[in-house]
C-alpha cells in the first residue's frame, strides 16, 4: 500500500472526524481553528495519516523520528509524543476513536479520512481473476475453520472514497457499543433510515437511530434471532430462527411493534425483502451445498433460482425495481481447498445469468443502492489482509452488466460485513468484524484425558495456528500471518516471543514432522508468478536451516505423517471428479495412490493420520446432521467402521491422541455450544473444553500426550452508519 504523497498539491490536506491535518504548512485544525502541535507529535501524526489502517511500527517512528546518531531514551520519547498527540486530538488509549496501540508492535491510525482527489485515481479494473482462497476455505480445511469464523482492497488504500463525485464526504458512525467476545450477529436500518433492528446472543433490539435510545423485542424462550431486512411497511422485520442441529434454521416475520413471530419457511436461511416487497429471497442446503431461493413475502410459490454442489453463498441483494437478484457466490473444490469467489446477477426465475465480478478477495457483504451501484466488499492486501473495505460499481440492469470501473468507499481496519440500506439509499449501515484465533496450551491428565490450566501461547495480532510440537514437548510450531504472509514459528510454552523457522514471501498452508520428528515438513501455496499454479511441500530442520523442496503438487489440501517405527505419510489432493490420496516419501517425494480412495473422495471432509499408521479417521466438515460420524478406515485390513457422537454436530476438525487410543475433536451441540472433545474409539465423547462465546479450533498433542496447543477465536462486532452514501 503507498504512502500519501505529501509533495503532491491534492493530498496537502486530509481530514479525519472534525480535524483537518495540513501536511505541507504542519498544522493542525479543528473545526478550522488552528490547534498547536508541532513538533514530533505532528510528524508522527504525519506518518500515520499516510497510511491509514496499517501499522506503523515503533522501529520505523524511531528511524524516522530519532537518527541513528541521536541519543535518546526512545521509549519515553515516544510514549510522550503520543500522548501529546491524543491529548491535542481528544483521544484515548482506552477507548481509541483515531490512534490505535498494537502492543510492542507500533500505533494505527483508524479512523475514515478523506482527501481531494482525482477519482480516477480510486479506481480498479473488472476481471475474472484466477481462482484462489477465498475466506471460507482458503489454503487448508483447518485454515477455513479459522476464517469461517468471520462469516459471516486494493493499494489505493489511503483514498476515503465517497460516492462518485470527490466532493460529496462520507462519515462513519458508530451505532452500537457492545463489548468484545459479545458481538452484533447482524444489524438493519428501516427504510426510513429511522430505526435499526439489531441482534447478539442475548435477544433482538430496537434502536432509535438519531438518539440511541434501544428497547428489546419480545420474543419466545429460546429463539434465536438474526434479522436480515425490512418490510416496506417500517414495521416488520425479516428474521432467521437459529435452531441448532436437531431443527434446521427458518424464516419469520417479527413485528417490531410487538405480537407473535410469524413462521414463513422452514429449511431456510433470511437473505433481503425485494423493494417492493413482494418476493424474499433465502438460501437452502449444508456447507457445501447450498441454493439460492424465492418465494411471495407470504411464503408462497417457493422455487430454486441457483446453486451446484460445492457452492456457498454470501448476501443476496435485489435490483431497485426487483426484477434481478445478485449474490457474492464461494464454489469450492471437491478437495475444499480452494474457492471461487464472484459476484453474480440473475433474473429471479434463474435467467439470464451474468458474471460481474471474479476476485480471491471478494467478501460476503452485498448491497444494491437505488442509484443503481453494487456495494461489496474487497480484503485489503498484505499485511493488512485481515480487514476489507467497501467498493461500488455501477450496474446496467437494462443489459445487466457493468456500467463503469468499480469505486472505493470506505478505507480503515476490520472486515466490513451485513450491508444493509435505507430505501433512498443515503444511509448505509455495516458491521465492522474483527475475530482472530489465538493458540493455547494445557496440560493433559492421562487418567482422565482431560485438560487443565490452558495457559495462552500467543496473543499477538494475527491468525496464529498451531500445527506439531517439539519432540521434547516444550515448543509449539505454528503459523502466523502477523508479518503479512502466512509464516512458521516456533515457541517454547515458557518463551515470551517466538522464533521464526520459515519466512519469505510466500504463504504457508500447514505444517507437520516427519517421521522421526527431526524435519518440519510444510506446504507452501502456489507462488503469484508461477502459472503452474502448484503448491510446493518443503522440509527443514526442526533447528532451522535451509529448506529444500519435497514434492511439487496441484491442490494438496492435507497431509500427515505416522511416528516410527511406521514411516506412512499421506496427503491428498483435489481433482476435478473428488479427492485423490497418496502414500509418499517424506525425503524423496516419492508417491504411490493410496488403495480405496474410491471411497475415501468426498467434498469437505477432515481427515486424520493414526501415530501407527493403521488407520485414517473421517469426518464430514461442520455437517449440522445429528448424530456426528466419525468413519475410522484400517489401511491393512481396508475394513471400516462407524462413531457416533451421540448429541454432537457439525465436527469441524479431529486429531489423534499421541496414544492412538482415542481422537480430540471440535464440534457443536444444538444449542451452539463450542467444545473440544476426547472421543474413544467406542465412540464416547467427553467435553474438556466448553465456549458459548468463542470458536474453538483443532487440539494438536506433544509427542509425549501430555499437552495439547489449541486455538480459539472469539470476535468483536459493532454497527456503523454510512452518512452520505
């Protein structure tokens, strides 16, 4: 992302909230009168406004700041020139509404800006890019655990984009408060823009848009809400009932005014009320399967409109006069690896299908403004690919297609998620997401297998997963995308900070040890430039050293390695009909089919390498059927067999237990309960680990069984207002 150029006469002035930093003349307003900073304070302003939502680290305000030849206590130095800075601004380290502190990293600047710009400037071209990662299912399955948390730009990210006039500012505002780990699950404004309709774990509210002042909508025990729009009247709100595994979600309409929900499908997940309000438009399936649907705002006449296998969807938004539906599309593998990203119009009967956009970046968020423009939602670029920001492109409905390059409108940190807008379409309200998974450890007590004291490994910014242990037991190795691409550390439990094993340029996928424990094996994705577009597994010392190349494959989605005395290890890997296994060299890259993979294919499943190497455990990805299954196939006798977890659903990742006598597994009960389980090879579960407000993530044990490092995310989510959309 570029620097604001300060020598260029149209970025002399920035403004933030009711500030106006003059960059050229060094001199700060407020409300156009001249506030006095100068000095450091204003240089470190200076730094931060030219990259807005990125970190500007304390090595680069030291270098910038303070020479090399100046002695100065560059701690207290800097801590004063902050402060200084929050004092001249009304800001607070607390509570940050513009400068944001990232623990013993550097300080961001948060909030909106806007400069006089060239729109030209602030514009992307449409392509249909090759396909990669997209959130849900990116790199690896256990990646998309990570990431399916969040489900829920570009270099030009220093421009605060507004509308497609530069002249017309735009002004976020927040509208809700609510604390982390307890965030909005979704927020909607009425069509007069008065009102928004909100919900988080404890209920659905009422809030008075221009006051603040919130009252609760009754509802009955154990209904749980998430609202997806307005009726035309004002007065009704379209609802999804969260019923857990034993009872499929369902559409209703609840009545902001008080009175009984209104059931008007089962089987069925909200997606936007038509404008006039005469058709909703919903979606049906599992993971990985989901369609697009129709029907009469009365729950009449419902039919498909579109979805193939490997398909999930984000929003779906209705053209201003109702005659067309356009939805953000993930179509994934069969290896559920990677991800089809696109936007999508289509007529409301399934015609007249038409592409507008194809972007590994591309989000869930969706919107279709009056003016005809579709506002959607783009992750930024590394390092800050943990946030995206909204963009608008004019759409021709008459001809469905494009109209004009897309625009950039907001700029500034966190995932901007659930778009939903007034009907004049001059307010517009978002969530802004912010869910990281951090890596724990726990001791194992090996007569009960269950854990205790899980002490946190990392708390760093970032997406930190863990993948092997040391064979000593003392060090966890584990990814981290806090230097931009994903990279792979090593931490012992007692160590402050982590020590870095590989780097570069390039993401990687997962990690593992190879047999004898004295290699980490990796996988790393595809290169940009390389047009084979193929992963390349790796192998390096367990003390660092020079890696050296594996095996180069298309798709590899998972592997593992069986302990001494076995020397199995097995990845697969995605092909056009399913899923391909092999048995390989974990020195040579030498490989051989893996016999009954005819069996073994399917979409989304987890799998899991037994430490003997005799047998592969199964399970099917977040699937909501309950009972869960686990399938165990044993590799010498080709025999399989069934675990039923009994009052368990939607398994999202399993691992063997160093013993190999039972496997530890993250799954759901019906009423959204996230726990880790140990599950013995009968098939009984016992829940060591229990979160109603976070996602828990797989169990990795040391070698030894006497840890476990696992990760859980929680999440923060507020609504903001758009002004002058």
């Amino acid at each position: 992302m570029p620097e604001l150029p300060v020598s260029s006469p149209e970025s002399s002035h920035i403004r933030f909230g009711v500030f106006e930093a003059d960059l050229r003349a060094i001199e700060l307003r407020k409300n156009g009168r001249k506030i006095k900073l100068q000095g450091q304070p204003f240089q470190l302003l200076a730094m931060l406004l030219k990259r807005p939502g990125q970190v500007t680290t304390r090595e680069e305000l030291r270098a910038r700041l303070w020479p090399a030849d100046t002695f100065v206590d560059f701690d207290h130095g800097l801590n004063a020139a902050i402060k200084r800075l929050r004092d001249a601004l009304g800001d607070s380290a607390e509570n940050p509404r513009f400068i944001e502190t990232l623990a013993r990293r550097g300080y961001r600047f948060i909030a909106p800006i806007t400069v006089p710009v060239d729109p030209a400037i602030d514009k992307m071209s449409v392509s249909e890019k090759t396909i990669s990662d997209h959130p849900l299912g990116g790199g690896h399955w256990r990646i998309a655990i990570a990431i399916l948390l969040v489900l829920l730009g570009s270099g030009a990210g220093w421009v605060a984009a507004r509308h497609f006039n530069p002249k017309v500012l735009i002004a976020e505002r927040r509208l809700t408060a609510n604390p982390p780990d307890d965030p909005i699950l979704n927020a909607v404004i009425s069509p007069d823009a008065r009102y928004l309709a909100f919900a988080d774990r404890s209920g659905l509210f009422l809030r008075v848009v221009a006051t603040g002042e919130t009252h609760s909508v009754p509802l009955p025990e154990g209904f749980i809400p998430q609202p997806t729009g307005w009726f035309p009247d004002g007065s009704h709100v379209l609802v999804t009932k969260w019923a857990g595994a034993r009872e499929p979600s369902s559409l209703w309409s609840v009545s902001v005014l008080g009175g009984a929900p209104r059931l008007l499908m089962d089987n069925a997940e909200a997606r936007s009320v038509s404008p006039d309000g005469s058709q909703i438009a919903f979606v049906r399936g599992d993971v990985l399967r989901q369609e697009v649907w129709l029907m009469s705002a009365e729950g009449e006449r419902p039919h498909r409109v579109f979805g193939e296998p490997g398909d999930m969807f984000g929003s779906v938004a209705w053209s201003p006069d109702s005659h067309l539906l356009a939805f953000v599309r993930f179509n994934y593998g069969s290896g559920f690896k990677e991800a089809q990203s696109s936007l999508w119009i289509v007529g409301p009967e399934g015609g007249s299908q038409r592409l507008i956009l194809s972007d590994s970046r591309l989000g869930e968020a969706l919107a279709w403004a009056p003016d005809g423009r579709l506002v959607y939602s783009l992750a930024e670029p590394r390092p800050n690919q943990g946030d995206s920001n909204l963009w608008a492109i004019p759409i021709d409905s008459r001809n469905v297609r494009a109209s004009g390059q897309p625009a950039r409108i907001t700029s500034g940190p966190d995932k901007k998620v659930r778009l939903s807008l007034s009907a004049n379409g001059k307010e517009l309200t978002f969530l802004r997401w912010r869910g990281e998974p951090h890596i724990y450890v726990a001791d194992v007590n090996a007569a009960s297998d269950r854990i205790t004291s899980p002490q946190p490994l990392s708390l760093d910014e970032g997406r930190n997963l863990p993948f092997a242990w040391t064979p000593d037991g003392k060090s966890v190795f584990f990814s981290s995308d806090r230097d931009g691409p994903s990279h792979i550390f090593r931490q012992a439990v007692d160590q402050a900070a982590p020590d870095l094993i590989v780097g570069g340029p390039d993401s990687v996928q997962l990690a593992r040890l190879n047999p004898d424990g004295s290699e980490l094996l990796y996988v790393l994705a595809p290169a940009v430039d390389d047009p084979s577009h193929l992963s390349r597994m790796m192998r390096i010392p367990i003390s660092g050293g020079t890696p050296q190349l594996v095996l180069r494959e298309s798709q590899i989605t998972n592997f593992q390695c069986a302990r001494l005395p076995s020397k199995t290890c097995i990845f697969n890997r995605s092909i056009s009909n399913g899923v391909s296994y092999f048995i390989f060299d974990p020195a040579t890259g030498k490989q051989k089919p893996l016999t009954d993979s005819e069996r073994l294919a399917g979409r989304g499943h987890n799998w899991a390498l037994s430490p003997d190497g005799s047998m592969i455990a199964f399970a099917e990805w977040r699937r909501r059927k309950i009972p869960a299954e686990i399938q165990l196939l044993d590799l010498n006798s080709g025999a399989w067999r069934s675990l039923s977890l009994q009052d368990w659903a939607g398994v999202s990742s399993l691992d063997w237990a160093a013993d190999g006598r039972s496997l530890w597994v993250s799954a759901a009960n019906p009423t959204g309960l996230e726990a880790l389980l140990n599950v013995d090879l009968h098939g009984h579960a016992k829940s060591v680990l229990q979160e109603m407000r976070k996602d828990v993530g797989w169990a990795i044990p040391s070698l030894d069984g006497r840890r476990i490092a696992f990760w859980e995310a929680g999440g923060s989510a507020n609504a903001w207002l758009l002004e002058g959309f």
